[in-house]
C-alpha cells in the first residue's frame, strides 16, 4: 500500500472521529443536565393525561346525557355548548369516544362533522321492522284523528248478482281497520312505515327533521302530514 493511500484513510478516520469525540465528551459533561430534562418532560406528559382523565370524568355525564336526547347523533358544537368549554377541547373528547365505543363520524355537505353513537334501545328501533316493505295498498283516511275515531257513516245495502266476485273493501271498512289502529289517535314507528310505503329505518332517521311533516305528506296515500313526539314515541296526524 503506497504512502498517499495511507495518508488518506488515516484523514478520513480522523474526519470521523473528531465530531464522534466531541460528542462523548459532550454527553459526559452534560448527561445528567440531559437525565433530568427527559425526566421533567415525561413527567409533564403524564400529569397532562392526568388532567385529561379527570376533566373526561366529569364530562361524561353531560355527554351521556346528550347522546339520550339526540338519539345518538352528536356534533363538537353539541357538547362545547353545553359543557361551555372550547370546540376544539369538544372535538378531542369525541374523537376518543368514537374511538372508545366505535361510533360512526359522517361528514355532511355543509362541512359539520356528525358522531354516531348506537345504544341498545336506538338499535332496537332501527332493527324495527326494517324489511322492505313491496307495493303496499294505499290506505285512504279522514284529515284529523278525531275523525278517525268517529262512527263511520251508513252504508246502502245493494243486491249483489249471484254470479259476481265478492265485493272489495269500501273505504268505510279500510277507514275502520285503520281506526283500530289509531285507538289512541297514534301510529307507531312501523305502522307508519307501512302506511308511507318505505323501510321503518328511513321514518326512524327522518323523524326529526324538521321537513318530517311535509316528507311525509308527500308519500301519504291521503296527503296527511305526520309528526313525531319524543314524549310518546309515537307519530300523530297533523291537523289543517
């Protein structure tokens, strides 16, 4: 090996250990400055989790009862307004929620985020009679639920031909059968799904929009506008 060749390795072994010498040093002279920095900042890691578990504890009331009034359905707005502490705070707390129990997130197309959290009773009423209903009969009935449950007028007995089919339903008897159903002036969740000709999930999700009463009007056999009470879980004709 000729001198030069030996000249240059040895220069590039010293351009390696110069910096890595320094560092040695460095780490000796400053390592316990360097122990205790570490060490303060996974101490204030920990504390900080620590405030954050303490603030979800108290939170967790609130947020439980929100998800009980919106049937589930929760926005960061939601929660900030109603615990009166930031969006982004808000937005934190649900996002480890959804986490913690699964929850749906949609994003709708005027950009808020919604959180969808299912309980057993909102499952319950999803799952309730959600086959597809197929080309119902339409079921006329009177405007009012009063009118509902009055007497139905006379009918004119006519001499039937002995040869024709048995007559169909008159409107009388289909406006009795549904007076059964109106008893207390009511449908439920999947009476009305039938009567409207759509799937008991879609009433369910629809409920409480504010355009239910019209929504519903429109695929009514009779034109009647429907409205839902939280209080009674029940769908009431709207009177005009």
């Amino acid at each position: 090996m000729s001198e030069k060749s030996i000249e240059g390795n040895g220069k590039a072994f010293l351009v390696i250990l110069l910096p890595l010498s320094f560092l040695i040093i460095f780490l000796v002279a400053t390592w316990r400055i360097l122990l205790a920095a570490i060490v303060l900042v996974i101490g204030f890691r920990l504390w900080q989790e620590y405030q954050w578990q303490q603030w979800t504890r108290r939170v967790n009331p609130i947020f439980h009862q929100l998800v009980r009034e919106n049937q589930g359905k929760l926005t960061p707005m939601d929660l900030a307004i109603r615990g009166n502490f930031p969006g982004t705070t808000a937005k934190r707390y649900l996002d480890t929620k959804a986490q913690e129990f699964g929850a749906s997130i949609v994003n709708s197309e005027d950009d808020n985020q919604y959180y969808y959290f299912i309980t057993g009773s909102i499952l319950g009423n999803i799952l309730d009679s959600s086959e597809p209903v197929k080309q119902l009969p339409a079921q006329p009935v009177t405007k009012t639920a009063r009118s509902l449950l009055a007497p139905p007028p006379p009918i004119a007995q006519e001499e039937e031909p002995e040869t024709e089919a048995p007559p169909q339903p008159t409107h009388n008897e289909v406006t009795r059968t549904l007076e059964k159903q109106l008893v207390f002036g009511s449908l439920i969740q999947s009476e009305l799904a039938k009567r409207l000709n759509v799937y008991s999930s879609t009433v369910y999700k629809r409920r409480n929009d504010p355009e239910f009463p019209e929504w519903s009007r429109s695929r009514d056999p009779d034109g009647i506008a429907w409205s839902y009470s939280e209080k009674t879980k029940e769908f009431f004709p709207l009177e005009e």
